[in-house]
C-alpha cells in the first residue's frame, strides 16, 4: 500500500472506575460506624449540603407566595 498515511498513534486509554473494583483494604473500606438513615446512605456531605439549601429555598418560596 503505498502513498497512504500511517495511522495516527492513540494515547492511552481512558481511566475507567467500572473496570476495577473498590478497594476492601482497611484503610480504604468504611468500617464500623453510626448507622446512617437509608436515604443519606450513598450522599456526599455537599449532596446533604446542597439538599438542604434546596428545602430550605423551597420553604422561603411558599412562604412568599402565601403572603403575595
């Protein structure tokens, strides 16, 4: 085949987390601990942060229209 262009070299493959699982080790694992209520189980803090400011936004917005 000639006169045609070598195919361009690609990097490295992209970081895929699916592809290997979480570390069980002790230092990585969650441990014992306070149980936590079934909604907050798999929320950040700044998901809990975040849903706060959104009730809390939610109420003030009632609350404006009820005295509108």
């Amino acid at each position: 085949m000639t006169g045609e262009d070598p195919a361009p070299a690609q990097g490295p493959p992209e970081f895929n987390p699916l592809r290997y699982p979480p570390c069980a080790c002790p230092r990585h694992s969650p441990g014992p601990g306070p149980e936590r209520d079934k909604d907050d189980a798999g929320d950040s803090a700044l998901l809990r942060e975040l849903r706060t400011r959104m009730n809390e936004e939610n109420r003030l917005r009632r609350w404006a229209r009820g005295q509108s």
